[in-house]
C-alpha cells in the first residue's frame, strides 16, 4: 500500500533510468490491518485481502472512509480487547487511480501481486481501462 503521490515519486524516478515501454507497474492486491498505536520497530500490521478489509468494516459496523491524496481506502475499528486498527486497503477506486498511470507514463503494462486472493474489484477496475491477455 503506497499513497499515490509517493507511487509518483519513484515512478518519475525510474522512467529517468528504464525506457518507459519496459516498464510494467506492480499492483498490490492486499491491504494492511494495523493494530494503534504505532510504534517503529514494534508495531506488526496483519496483511489482509481487501475482500477481507470490506468484510472487517461490514462485521464492525465502521464507514469505510477514502484519502483524496493518498486516493485509498482506509477506517478504524476496535477489536474485541479494546485494541484500536487502522486498516487500508484498495478499493474500485484505488486500482483505477494506479491503473491510468500505465497510459499517462506509457509503460508496457501491470503486474499483480497478490493474484492468489480473488477481488472482483480489481478484474472490474482492470476490464473498464484496458484488454487483458
């Protein structure tokens, strides 16, 4: 998980060093659970589906909120002990907003990871920008 100014960052980087047409953008198709409050060094967030983001906020009854500059999804909830987590994932939204950065660069294309945990958002968000082979 990568806020878009920051995916634009090193992608403004590399295209100063690899021909933009050989490049693929890697996508990520996880989210992060993180339990509050954070402490460098110590504090482990969970890698979750975001599938499994959507179905955290639904069981903890929270509004999935949406950073306009980080252009993610993100919210909070409290687990059973008290511990406070802040979860962002992608969402439709998110993926669409990394997916047209393959045209406005010029790259060759995507690539996925994780592509083993199955998220319809994705293939839709995909399918409506480009042909997939």
């Amino acid at each position: 998980m990568s806020p878009l100014p920051q995916v634009r960052e090193v992608l403004d980087y590399a295209i100063t060093e690899i021909p933009a047409a050989k490049i693929f953008l890697g996508l990520s198709n996880y989210g992060y659970d993180w339990p509050l409050p954070f402490m460098e060094g110590e504090t482990k967030a969970q890698s979750i589906s975001n599938q499994r983001a959507i179905e955290l906020a639904i069981e903890h009854e929270v509004a999935i909120q949406y950073d306009e500059t980080a252009q993610a999804p993100f919210f909070h909830y409290a687990d059973p002990g008290g511990t406070v987590h802040e979860v962002w994932f992608d969402d439709a939204r998110s993926l669409s907003a990394r997916l047209r950065l393959i045209q406005e660069y010029g790259f060759q294309g995507a690539g996925i990871w994780n592509v083993m945990r199955p998220f319809s958002q994705l293939y839709l968000a995909m399918s409506s920008l480009y042909n997939i082979r």
